[in-house]
C-alpha cells in the first residue's frame, strides 16, 4: 500500500473510531437516562405501599436497558478492531517512511 493510500486510510480510521466513540456516549447517555427513570419509578411504587402491584414499566425499561447493553459491547468490539487496525496502518506507513530514508541515504 503507498503512503498516500496508507494515509487516506487511517484519516478513514480514525474518522470511524470516532463516530463509534460518539455513538457509546450516547448510549451511556440513553442508560443514564434509563437508570434515572429506574429509579423515578421505584420510588413512586414504594409511596404507593408493599401492597401495589408491580409496574410492567419497570421491565420494559429494563428490556431496553439490556438492549442498549448490547450495542454497547458490539460497538466495543469495533472500536477495539478499528483501534488495532489503525495501529497496523500506522506501522505500515513507519515502515514505508523507513524503507524511503534508506533509499536517500
């Protein structure tokens, strides 16, 4: 691969890493929000006393919550495969740059 190919590939990386790093923040962000309805909803069904039924909300929310867990690990899991690929790339171009000083001197 030449370098400018080389480059225009980690500029393509690093441009994907971070939208993937954009979208687990707002995933955090959608369970943190989860989590306080979680909570807002506990407390309204302990005001309401042992005898209150439980509230079917209650397990949707934690449905989504599962769910948002998952898209959470699998944009983990790219991350980590765009991560090492960049860094493959990065190696790559060192030892094109490298090879090219060698020609030169």
């Amino acid at each position: 691969m030449g370098l400018v190919a080389s480059q225009a590939r980690i500029l393509m990386l690093t441009s994907r890493k971070s939208d993937l790093e954009f979208a687990m923040q707002q995933i955090s962000q959608r369970r943190m929000m989860l989590a306080q309805a979680t909570m807002s909803l506990a407390q309204t069904q302990m005001a309401a006393g042992p005898e209150a039924q439980e509230d079917p909300r209650s397990a949707m929310l934690q449905q989504v919550d599962k769910m948002l867990e998952m898209q959470s690990l699998q944009f983990q899991t790219l991350h980590k495969t765009v991560s090492t690929e960049l860094e493959s790339v990065q190696k790559i171009i060192d030892k094109n740059i490298e090879r090219s000083f060698k020609y030169v001197a």
